[in-house]
C-alpha cells in the first residue's frame, strides 16, 4: 500500500516569515494529494489538494507543489499569521480507490 | 446542515468493555470512514463504506465492528476494550459517487481511554 512520509514534525516559525512542509510518497499510481489543517480539538478540514496533472496549486497564502518524477509534494505558507498554527496533514491516493494514506504531522506554531 | 456529528466526546472504558462510537451525517454522502488518530503517527484508517449495506477493512481494522444500514448512520463498534484502543477517533464522509477522489468531510472526534 501507499506509505506517506512528512517532514519536519514540528516548525516553528515567526509572524510573516513562510512555512515549508514536504512529504514524499511511495506509490506511483497515487494522483490525488490533499492537505488537511487540524486545529486544537477539532477534526481535520481539508485546505489546499491538488491532482497528479497539475505541478502547482495557490489559493491565497497557501500553494502545494507536486514533483510526480521525485514523489513528493510540498505545502508552502506564506506571510504566516497567528490563525495558521495547527497541525497539517498531507495525504495522497489514487483516485479510483477510497482510502487516503496521511503523513504523521506537522505541528506549526506561528510567534508573534 | 451540522455536517460529520460523532457521540460521545469522550469516554473512559475498562478493559474488556464494549461500547459504540457513533457517527451520523446531514449531507447524503455515500462514503463514510473511520480513523483513528494517535500521537505523532497521523490517521489510520480503521473501516470505510462506500454505500448503505456496504463496509470494508481499512489498515486497522483488528478489534473493531462496523455496520452501515442508512446513508447517514456509520456505528464503530469496540467488543473486548483493550488499552492500545486508547486513541482519538474520526468519522469522516466523502460527497463521491464515482473517481476523481474528493473532499473527506471530518467530524469532531471522540477521545477514548481504556484503562
């Protein structure tokens, strides 16, 4: 099966600066990667997803990248406020099938 | 619409106990999923719908139940608690009928310790 990995853990980064998250992933089939934002005590909401026919995606102050040769795709935040900490998922999958596979996290903490 | 709803918030069990997690969605999503989320090791899938009358193992599946009789209702079932069950617990729906893959919309978990 699909095998995501995601890096850093954690990042800590100040107000304004940008965020980096990568993960790579382990199946070529997989076409579909979507980005999920889990706020404390809240369920995961989905944010930013792109397919494998695409190499980038913006909206607003968020984009995702996808590097298909590589397998990996990348979540940039930029001009990060206060509101963007939480714990981001990625996740990929082939579309045909039902079941993401997700990273393990990262936990983002925005300083003022 | 009040979207994923999941009951209880939380729970403490025992080990041996049974209980039912359940989980009920307003938007006539045919798919429906549960997770389960432990520190540090993102969401595992434990089972998933894909229509009423239909359920299938996830990666986790060891130790749980599901059954799916309406569109709406996706009951997880615990028979014998354990306390590697210890863990927050997801239920998720998805609007698709067909591929492309979409949008899993979550509910608001339950946090469950068995001790």
């Amino acid at each position: 099966g699909e095998n995501v990995e995601q890096h850093p853990s954690t990042l800590s980064v100040q107000e304004g600066d940008s965020a980096v998250i990568k993960c790579t992933y382990s199946d070529s089939a997989s076409n579909y990667f979507p980005w999920y934002k889990q706020e404390l005590g809240k369920g995961p909401q989905l944010i930013i997803d792109i397919r494998s026919n695409v190499g980038e995606k913006k909206d607003q102050r968020i984009a995702v990248t996808l590097n298909k040769t590589a397998k990996h795709f990348s979540l940039h935040i930029t001009e990060t406020q206060p509101e963007d900490s939480a714990v981001y998922f990625c996740a990929a999958t082939f579309d045909r099938d039902y079941k993401l596979s997700f990273g393990a996290g990262t936990t983002v903490t925005v300083r003022a | 619409n009040a979207g994923v709803t999941q009951t209880p918030k939380f729970r403490i069990l025992k080990i041996g106990q049974s209980m039912t997690l359940q989980c009920t969605q307003d938007m006539n999503h045919n798919y429906m999923y549960w997770y389960r989320q432990d520190p540090g090791m993102g969401l595992k899938l434990i089972y998933y719908s894909v229509g009423a009358g239909i359920t299938d193992k996830g990666e986790v599946p060891n130790g749980y139940n599901v059954s799916r009789s309406t569109t709406e209702d996706f009951p997880l079932r615990l028979e014998l608690a354990a306390p590697s069950q210890t863990s927050v617990y997801f239920c998720a729906s998805s609007p698709n009928t067909g591929a492309p893959q979409g949008e899993q919309y979550f509910g608001p978990g339950t946090r469950l310790t068995v001790t």
